[in-house]
C-alpha cells in the first residue's frame, strides 16, 4: 500500500513500494503546481525538500498530521539513492488518459 500527503493547495506526494518483490524500496512522485513561477524554483537546483522547507517555515501552527507528514516526507527524501535524484525535473503536463484519446486495453 501507499501513503499520500498534500501540503497546502500546491503541493501533494505520493510513495509507496510498487513492487512487492522488493520490500523497503519505495517509489515516490511529488508534484507542485506553480504556474505563475511565484515559489522559485529552479530546475536542477531546487529539491522536493526545499519547498516543503519553504511551506513548513510559513506555517505558524501546524497540525499534527501535517508535521506528521513533513517527517515522512523527509525520512523518504532523506534515503534517495543519490542526491541527483532530487534535482533532476522535468516540464509535466495533464494527458487525456479517456478511451475517446486511444488509450485503455484491448
């Protein structure tokens, strides 16, 4: 099974070990959706751990599964196999998943 966490209205993450062959690996995807550029993030510099910092450090009174959550998050980032794969990122973008696209099975 897998775990989500959404940090304020910008910032959700998902992990979860996809492979039950393999415990104690996880996967993890963490999206921010920041179309006006206003968090300032910089591609190949700044970590999925720098903007939850951010957004923790502007929360005066944070709730406890909220806090709950920033560990986790940390714990997960924390164990990344290599430091690059905190900065690397990629331009994303919605795709029609309906059958109507040409996707689904056959």
């Amino acid at each position: 099974p897998g775990k989500s966490a959404q940090f304020g209205d910008k910032i959700i993450m998902f992990y979860f070990n996809f492979n039950a062959k393999t415990p104690g690996l996880f996967a993890w995807v963490f999206s921010i959706q920041d179309p006006s550029g206003q968090l300032g993030i910089r591609s190949g510099e700044t970590t999925p751990l720098d903007m939850l910092r951010t957004y923790m450090d502007s929360q005066s009174n944070p709730d406890e599964k909220l806090l709950e959550s920033y560990e986790d998050a940390k714990r997960v980032f924390e164990n990344t196999h290599s430091l690059s794969d905190l900065t690397w990122s990629t331009q994303m973008a919605v795709v029609d998943l309906t059958a109507e696209a040409g996707w689904g099975g056959k």
